[in-house]
C-alpha cells in the first residue's frame, strides 16, 4: 500500500470554518485578511475538540507564534479538525500581547491535547521550536508554522514516508514558500482549498521528489532524528534561513529530504515577518543571517529553485514576445525576476536581476520600502540599465511599492502593460 494509501482511521469531523471563508488576503507585507475573514475567525466561541491527552502520543506537532491571533486560530483549529487523539500540539508562545495567551489557555481547556508552553520574551523561531521539540513526546516530529491550515489527511500522508530509513525529513507542496514545493494554486476559500489539496492527493498518490532545503512552514520528522542532528542552531535568532541550515546539517549527515507531492497544506506566509519589512528590520535580519551562514558553512547562501509548472512557463514564453516586441535589440534589460536564471536569458538583450549582487546575482531579498526601492533601481539604471520589466508574478511590486510605481510612472512612463503578463518601463529617457 502507497502511504497515501493508508488508512486515515475513523472519520473526523471537519475544521469549523465556513466554506465560504475567505483565504485570499487583500494585501502583503505584512499579510492581511479581508474584514469579513477576520471577523469570521475571531467572533465566534472557541471551538472544543474533547479527548484525553494522549500517553503516548504518536506525533507531536510544534507551533511557535507572536501576535498572530487571526492565523494561529485557522491553523490550530484546523489541526485540531484534521488529526486523531493520537497527536498531540504543542503551542510555544514568544510573548504575545494580542489575546493569543487567553485563547489559548481557553482552547487548552476545552481540547487537552493542545499544550501551551509559555515564553516571557520574545526568543525568535529556532529556539520556540527547541523547546516545543523538547517537552514533544511523539515518535514523530512536525514543525508547523502558526501561518499555515490544514485539511483532514495532510499528516496520514507525509508520516509513512518517515518509515524509510534513509528518509530524514519529509515535508509538503503548498502554494507559497518560494522553492520547488510551492506548485500553483488557484483557490480562494476554504471549500475550494479542501478541494484543491484532496484532489491534489488523488492525483499524486505516492509520489515524491528530492528537495535541497525544506523551508519550515510544514516539516516531519523522526524524534530520533532530531536527536541525532540536534537542535535547530539558535544563533539565527528571530528567524530566516535556520531551516536551509538545518537541512544542510541532514543531508551532510547522509539522509535524504522529500517533498510529498501527494501532501498539501496551506501557507499565507510575511504574516510575522511581513510586519517587519517597511522599517527595514527584515532587511537587516536577512543580511545578518546570510552572514552568519556564510560563516559557519563557509559559502554564501543561494536562492531557492522554483518548480516549473506549465502556467508559468507560459508566462515566461509571454513575457518574452513582450520584451521582443517593445524592447530594441542590443538593450540592456532589468527583470524582477525571483532568481529564474531563465527570465534574464534574453535574445539578443542583456538581461539584469533585480535587485541583483554586484556580481549580478539575484539578491535574494527585497527592499524595505519604496525610497529603498526607488534607490535600487536608479543605481542599476547609473550603471547601465535601460528598461525594466516586472512579469506577471512580480506586479506586487507596483501595488506594494506604491512610491516606486509613482517614479516610473512621472519619471519614465510604460512602455507596455499587460494585465498578468507584464509591465514593461523605458528607462532612457526623462519625462518632460
């Protein structure tokens, strides 16, 4: 039997979300919810999943939350919804102020496998994960970010892939991580990404795929195995880039990380961090803990692979007709490109990341805020820039960076724009 086959036990009732429920967010940087969404999250009673606490519980699923109310709430309770009296969820709390201590020694008390474990100061990700992993009694390991919603089987089909010995982790699709487990997806509520991860399960039955880094939103493992490794390092603080660490120290150690196409779980993402970007504090962190890793493993940090799914390999193919079609050959072009070495690979062009290195790589980050933003572009067009291209899957940049979106357009002005393909800024020239 596949392990997507296996049994998932009796039937469990569904997570209480209406299916109607809204999981698209209105904006980004930090994320955000629509009203409707949040109030559909917060107004109503907590919800009880009665059962004793298990013994001997086969899993121990970790949170670590911080002011995070709207989400920790759909992912507990959607967890809760989703697995059996054999798991057991540990909650570690970095010190919140937003009501998330009340609900969850409410939650605690009306679900007794959920256990807070209570932190009087903000002590970052890695060390949240730490302490949950050390009062976590399952045979099974999961780190689950508090951004994240479940479906009933996510867990049933990533675990028996642990029983492979030379599996070491194991983790999910889902649709927003930035590596080559993001696939795409295009639901909008809760009844549409029930359906979208349960179909997904039918159609990818027992197939998986080697992966470099698995990005912590959603990882499994073996407790011998974290014992093995050890704890994920501390020294990456607040969070960012502890989970390409700690899949380095696993791959080094000889065992192989798995991407479970047949497992999908819900990710939002930049709902934490996010809330970090306009006053350049993630910035900061990020360069810090590039530093630090480039210190400890002796090479810099790279950017993530992206899966290839056809819809964007015709964005690509779109992109490029439009980039032939405006662009004068010889030119040198600048793409938003997230680091697809392929989208700078122009014919008869010079293709530039942005923001890229002053060795032309893509950074790997993004500005803090417009004035940053704006910054970078007139310094890469100072050294030879002529156009800029932002492809359908960057044009969050002109909604996020409303400052950036108002220079091209009084500085420069487009040269083309295409809805979902494309916008296209000739940098040669000053308006007026």
């Amino acid at each position: 039997m596949s392990p997507a086959a296996a049994s998932t036990g009796a039937i469990r009732p569904p997570a209480p979300f209406p299916g109607n429920l809204v999981l698209a967010p209105i904006s980004r940087r930090p994320t955000v919810l629509e009203p409707a969404s949040q109030r559909a999250i917060l107004e109503r009673d907590v919800p009880a999943f009665p059962g004793n606490p298990p013994t001997r519980p086969s899993t121990s699923v970790v949170v670590v939350t911080r002011d995070n109310l709207v989400f920790l709430r759909l992912c507990l309770e959607s967890l809760l919804g989703a697995t059996d009296e054999s798991c057991e969820v540990i909650v570690v709390d970095n010190d919140s102020s937003d009501g998330t201590r009340e609900y969850l020694s409410v939650l605690a008390e009306r679900s007794p496998r959920v256990r807070p474990a209570l932190n009087d100061s903000n002590r970052g990700f890695a060390p949240g994960c730490n302490r949950g992993a050390e009062i976590a009694a399952g045979d099974v390991l999961v780190l689950l970010n508090d951004d994240t919603a479940v479906s009933i089987g996510w867990l049933e089909r990533l675990a028996p892939y642990l029983q492979q010995p030379r599996v070491g982790m194991v983790g999910p699709t889902t649709n927003r991580t930035g590596n080559e487990a993001q696939v795409d997806a295009g639901y909008r509520t809760w009844a549409e990404f029930e359906g979208f991860a349960a179909e997904r399960a039918a159609r990818h039955a027992g197939h998986t795929f080697e992966i470099p880094t698995l990005t912590m939103f959603c990882v499994a493992m073996r407790r011998a195995l974290y014992e093995e490794i050890g704890p994920l390092d501390e020294r990456f603080e607040i969070g960012l880039l502890e989970d390409d660490d700690y899949s380095r120290r696993v791959r080094d150690a000889g065992y192989r990380l798995l991407c479970a196409d047949d497992a999908f779980v819900h990710h939002f993402g930049e709902t934490s961090f996010g809330k970090l970007a306009a006053s350049g504090e993630y910035t900061r962190i990020l360069e810090t803990n590039r530093a630090r890793f480039k210190a400890k493993w002796r090479a810099p940090w790279h950017a993530y692979g992206r899966r290839q799914s056809d819809r964007y390999q015709e964005l690509r193919a779109a992109v490029f007709r439009s980039i032939e079609a405006g662009v004068p050959a010889g030119a040198t072009v600048l793409v938003a490109s997230r680091g697809d070495e392929e989208l700078v690979r122009l014919r008869d062009r010079r293709g530039w990341h942005f923001p890229r290195e002053d060795d032309g790589a893509y950074s790997g980050r993004h500005p803090a805020d417009s004035e940053e933003a704006i910054a970078l572009l007139e310094r890469q067009r100072a050294e030879g820039a002529e156009f800029i291209v932002f492809p359908g899957t960057a044009l969050w940049w002109l909604e996020y960076y409303d400052g950036l979106r108002a220079h091209l357009d009084g500085r420069y002005g487009r040269l083309m724009d295409k809805k979902e393909t494309c916008a296209i800024f000739d940098l040669r020239f000053l308006r007026g």
